[in-house]
C-alpha cells in the first residue's frame, strides 16, 4: 500500500502589526476650478488675491495680480499630533530681479487661528526657483505631543505668498493646493499569544505521525 504525504505549511506571523494611518484632506476648495472661495488675504501687505480663469491645470488659479501679500484660507484647524503636509503647483510670473512665490504653514496660539502666529518653516520655505514655469512645491511638518503642549500651536493653516522687489509688475499664481493631516499610526497590535504552545506541539504531533506514516508505507 502505497501512502502519499501531503504537507501543508501554516506560516504565522508572531510579531506585532501595526494599523497604518489614513492622510485626510483638510482643504475645502484645493483646486480654484471656477473661483478661490475659502481664501483670503492676511492683512500683511498691500496687495491683493484674485481668480485667473486661463491659469493652472485644469485652468483656474489663485493669482497675486500686484503688490506683496500673504494668502490663506478663511478655515483654521486645531492642532493635532501627526504629520501636516503642503502641496502646490506655482508660477512664477517676473521680469525683474527678485521675486519669490512660497507656501508655508502657520501656527497660532489660538485654536480659531487668532493670537501670535508663528511660520513653521522660519526662513528657506518651499518656494519657485525658475520663473515662467510651473513648479510643484512641498512641505512636510511634524507635530508631536510635546509641541501642542509647549503652547503657541493650538491652530494651524496653510499660507501662499508673494514677495518682489518690483511688486506690481510681477505675479505669483497657486492651483492644485493640498493640505493633509495623517494622525501617527496606531499602536501596535499584540499577536494573540494565548494557544501558540499549544498550537506548535499539535503541528509537531502532526509532523511525527505524517513522517511514521510515510515510512510505513515506504516499508510495506
């Protein structure tokens, strides 16, 4: 009698996993497809924000027509541990010496974005670098615990700006803006330890009566 050995391997997995985190998008009106509703000037500088029909892709852009101004959007976020990450195609639109067109995050003391406001990046942000092209900007910010406990960090939210030493005569254009939140990953989740013992001495009882059978069978 002839005995055939079928071996099936159970591969179990004994270290901790951990549950990955989901980015969210906090942005309302990212893209200015037909108008830059949610955003506004911060009160910084002289000059204004406007909608450029036949800019960006697809067209529509949030547009500095003329002097130096900051952007940012009406919405404000409670600060919360994780990563915080910033994205924007721009165009920088100059004939002069100087222009800069950057994206920044700010925080606040408050968390409706009111009190002292503090750039994340404190000098070299995320901005252009070749004029009359667009260009992908990025920033990524990590907030931990420790920072929302150190006060000034209650509100958060994204800035476009605009600075030239020829002002009227140069433009910064944003579309496809993006603001993300990704919270810090779950805890590791245990393996379930409870029954492990007990199943590795049935796989090996298993093993020690397949291996006799198979011998048998060899035998007869």
């Amino acid at each position: 009698m002839n005995i055939r050995l079928i071996t099936v391997t159970l591969l179990l997995t004994l270290s901790p996993w951990a549950v990955p985190a989901l980015s969210q998008e906090l942005l309302t009106n990212p893209t200015f497809d037909t108008d830059i509703d949610g955003w506004t000037t911060d009160g910084t500088g002289p000059g204004t924000i406007s909608w450029e029909a036949g800019q960006g892709q697809p067209p529509g852009a949030l547009s500095f027509p003329d002097f130096d101004q900051q952007a940012t959007t009406q919405e404000c976020w409670q600060t919360q541990a994780g990563n915080y990450t910033l994205r924007s195609d721009a165009y920088m639109q100059t004939s002069g010496d100087f222009l800069e067109c950057s994206i920044n995050l700010f925080r606040y003391q408050e968390p409706n974005c009111s009190g002292n406001a503090t750039p994340i990046v404190v000098a070299g942000a995320p901005s252009i670098s070749i004029p009359n092209s667009w260009q992908s900007l990025e920033l990524i910010t990590e907030v931990t615990p420790s920072d929302l406990n150190s006060g000034n960090f209650s509100g958060i939210r994204p800035m476009l700006s605009k600075q030239s030493d020829l002002q009227a005569n140069d433009a910064c254009l944003y579309d496809n803006v993006s603001l993300t939140f990704t919270p810090p990953p779950a805890p590791p989740v245990p393996a379930p330890t409870s029954g492990l013992f007990g199943l590795a001495l049935l796989c090996a009882l298993l093993g020690v009566v397949g291996l006799t059978a198979l011998r048998r069978g060899q035998g007869g």
